[in-house]
C-alpha cells in the first residue's frame, strides 16, 4: 500500500538562509505551470514510478497511469485502481476482485495527483534551483520545503518544461531515507470523460466483494 500512498502523496537536510523566503521566479514559474493544468478540463498522465531507499534494500519500479477532472481523479497501478471522485475513494485490487470503499477526508497540505500542481500554494517555501537541457529541450527545477519542519517529507523537486509548462518529473524526499520518483512519459490534455468515471460500478465487476469502511 505504500507504493500507492507514495503516489497519492504522489510529494532533511539543513535549511539555509537560502529557503529563507518565497523565491519570486519559481513562484512565476509555478503559477504558469498552475494555470497550465488548471485551463484543463481533464487530461491524462502515463508515467513510471520509482521508490528507493538504499538502507532498507527497496527499490521498486512500477507504470501507471492517472486521468484527473479538478479534484476527482482515476489511478492504475500495480494492480490495482483508486477511483477518487471528492467524497469517496473505492480502492479495487483487481487479483482479488475487491473493493474498499471509504469517505475523502483531504488535508489542507495534502500531496496528491489532484493537488500536485497548486500544493505549492500553501504552507511551502520554494526556490527556483537551475535550468537544465535534456533530450533537446530546456526544463526549470523549482524546490518546494515544507514550512513544517515536523513532516516527514523534507522537500519536493519539481521539473517543470520551460516551454509548455507540463511537469516532466518530480522527487519526494523523506526523513527516513526513502524516495520518491515519478517520471511522466506523456501527458495527455483535454481527455473527453463523462462523470460515472469517477465512481466504481460494481455491475460490470462479476462477483466483486465490497468492503465498505465508510
């Protein structure tokens, strides 16, 4: 279960002078990178996803895909499918044709894919870090450090395309050493979905066992 709260949270060392204060150009970039998502109806992310931790002998690699609409979202992964649709979230594990079904109660420093893109906005310090060149194209690296020092995620290293505003990858950093990767390999914008996608249907699941927690 770990490796879908990694996602879903799809986000220490010493903080210096240099986080101090809010950086003005990585808010710049954040806020296009923000209005990008957010001109979106819905649109469609397939990535790889990587969770790392050297002392603990983990190092797990997995591919998915997300369709997010606001803050109702749709996850495959690892056999699995979280179905958020912003009051309740049905987790179903397709090997065991099982269903947990419980109410959506976000935090407001929730990291999630619905939030990943405007998470900045509240309770983080961010600082513009590099441009960086890679396969011909041009990307911003932007930190986000939670003002929270107590939180076992320490940081958040966004990179973000220069040209088109789509975020490219992101890490998440913990305290106890394990990390984050989610490397997107195509985003697709604008995906046309009705509203029951966003809600499990039990029909078309042959012998499904619901658990329901609400």
């Amino acid at each position: 279960m770990k490796k879908i709260v990694g996602v879903l949270l799809f986000i220490t060392f010493s903080i210096t002078g240099l986080y101090a204060q809010k950086d003005q150009k990585a808010l710049q970039i954040l806020d296009a990178m923000s209005a990008k998502y957010k001109s979106m109806p819905a649109f469609k992310v397939d990535f790889q996803y990587s969770i790392e931790n050297p002392s603990s002998g983990i190092n797990d690699t997995f591919k998915g895909e997300i369709v997010i609409k606001a803050s109702k979202f749709r996850l495959k992964m690892d056999g699995q499918e979280i179905i958020n649709n912003g009051s309740t979230v049905w987790t179903y594990l397709i090997e065991e044709n099982e269903v947990n079904i419980s109410d959506y109660t976000p935090t407001e420093d929730e990291v999630s894919p619905s939030t990943i893109y405007t998470v900045y906005k509240n309770g983080y310090k961010y600082l513009f870090v590099e441009e960086k060149k890679e396969d011909g194209q041009v990307y911003e690296i932007v930190e986000l450090i939670p003002e929270d020092k107590s939180r076992q995620v320490f940081k958040i290293r966004l990179q973000i395309h220069k040209k088109d505003k789509y975020i490219k990858n992101w890490r998440i950093f913990e305290k106890s050493g394990t990390r984050y990767f989610c490397n997107i390999t195509k985003t697709t914008p604008n995906v046309k979905v009705e509203e029951n996608y966003f809600a499990f249907d039990a029909s078309k699941h042959k012998g499904v066992e619901v658990i329901d927690l609400r």
